[in-house]
C-alpha cells in the first residue's frame, strides 16, 4: 500500500505523463503511476546503491521493466533526452537538498513541463529556487501522515514573486490555511519559542526579544 503522502504527489501527475521519479528508493511511486495506468512512462532515479537495486528488483517482480526504466545516477542527470519525460517528481527529502539537484542539473529540465517536490522540512528553498530559475508555483498541498507534516509544492515555467511570508510558509497555502497548516505554523512557533527561551536564559539581548516579536507578528499573519 502506497502511503498517503506518496499517494498526494501521484494525484499531480497528469494522465499521459512521462515521470522521473528523483530519489526514488524503492521505486514504489513510479510502480503506482504504472499500475494505475496513469502515466505512459518512467524513469526511477537512485544514486545510492542499496535502494538502487532495490527499485531494480521491485520493478521487475511487478512486471513492469518495459514501462520503468531505474537509473543509478544523480538527481536529474537520470533523466536522459530519449526519455521525454515531461514530469519530475522528487520527495521525501529536505527542501536544501532538493533545490540543490534541481540547481545543478537543470539543463536536463528543457523538456520537462511540471516539477513536483515533496519537502519533508524547509521547503522555502525549493521556492526560493524556483523564483530565480522561471517556475512558478501552480498548486501547493499540505498533509499529515503518521504524526507527520509534509508539503507538495506542483510548479510550472513562469515568473514569478512573492513575498517573505509566501516564501516562508506557501503562496498557494496562505491562502487556503487549512487546519494542518496552522498545526505546522503553530508547532514551527512553540519549537523557536523553546529554542530561544533556552537562549535567554544564558544570554539576555535584544537580538532574541526582536526574533521573539518578529515570529508573533509572522504567526498572527499566518493565522489572519
Ligand atoms: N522518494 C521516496 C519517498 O518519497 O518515499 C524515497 C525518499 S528517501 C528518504 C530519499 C532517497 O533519495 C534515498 O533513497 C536517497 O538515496 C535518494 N537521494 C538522495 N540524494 C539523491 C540524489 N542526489 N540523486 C538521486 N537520489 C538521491
């Protein structure tokens, strides 16, 4: 059974699609694409051995080697022009590393339409990267798993700008604020708060009492 959050990214995908799945560990989102005959293609993308073999050995049990090609490679240098893949997917990583194989392989993006990141933390890097390389962010999803928040970021070429608190916390997910959104929000709030009331018990100054009343002004506009 595919997990809830892997399931998310997969509703994304267009039907006919040609994927990359970057990171894909045991091929088990390519394998679902396949399965529920959603996309015409993949390509699952490993740069470590072990789950390397791992996708190798799972698509091939499902039958399904002629519809899923598994790549030992780094980030998007799995993808190959050939391919005509025209969708990358990328998740379960933190938002650093993701924008940083979107950064050094995107010369391999010209023929891709839709990048969809799935960042366990940070993902304002992965917005952050997509401002200064022209993708723009056409949808955005928050979900809870397990005790667990992730975000899903669909981005589309285009320019486009936001501001810091859409970078910070979603353009497309301010403006919806749904109860796991606040959870997080809320959440990200108390660990600072925790984290700089252990600071000022050491160290008083001003420093910390400006953070501490920047993050309630960022909250309250979250929560607005
Ligand atoms: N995508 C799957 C998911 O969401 O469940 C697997 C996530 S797993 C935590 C992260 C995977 O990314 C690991 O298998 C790791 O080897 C792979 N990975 C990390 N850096 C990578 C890179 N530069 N290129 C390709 N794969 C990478």
């Amino acid at each position: 059974r595919l997990s809830n959050r892997l399931k998310a990214v997969a509703s994304f995908v267009d039907e006919g699609a040609v994927v990359a799945d970057i990171g894909s560990d045991h091929a088990y989102l390519p394998c679902f694409l396949i399965h529920t005959k959603k996309v015409k293609g993949a390509v699952a993308g490993e740069v470590a051995k072990g789950p390397f073999e791992s996708a190798v050995k799972n698509v091939r049990r499902e039958g399904f080697s002629d519809a899923i090609t598994v790549r030992l490679a780094d980030g998007l240098f799995a993808i190959e022009e050939n391919d005509a893949v025209d969708t990358v997917t990328i998740a379960g990583m933190g938002g650093p590393l993701i924008a940083t194989i979107l950064e050094s392989g995107k010369d391999r993006l010209s023929q891709v339409k839709r990048i969809i990141a799935q960042p366990n933390i940070y993902s304002r890097a992965i917005r952050e990267w997509a401002v200064s390389n022209g993708w723009k962010i056409i949808k955005e999803h928050i979900l809870k798993e397990d005790g667990k928040i992730y975000e899903i970021i669909v981005m589309e070429k285009g320019q486009a700008v936001y501001e810091e608190l859409e970078l910070m916390a979603g353009p497309l997910l301010l403006t919806s604020k749904t109860d796991v959104f606040i959870e997080k929000w809320e959440s990200e709030l108390s660990e600072w708060n925790r984290v700089l009331d252990s600071l000022e018990k050491t160290i008083e100054t001003e420093a910390i009492k400006t953070k501490k009343v920047q993050l309630a002004r960022h909250i309250a506009l979250v929560r607005k």
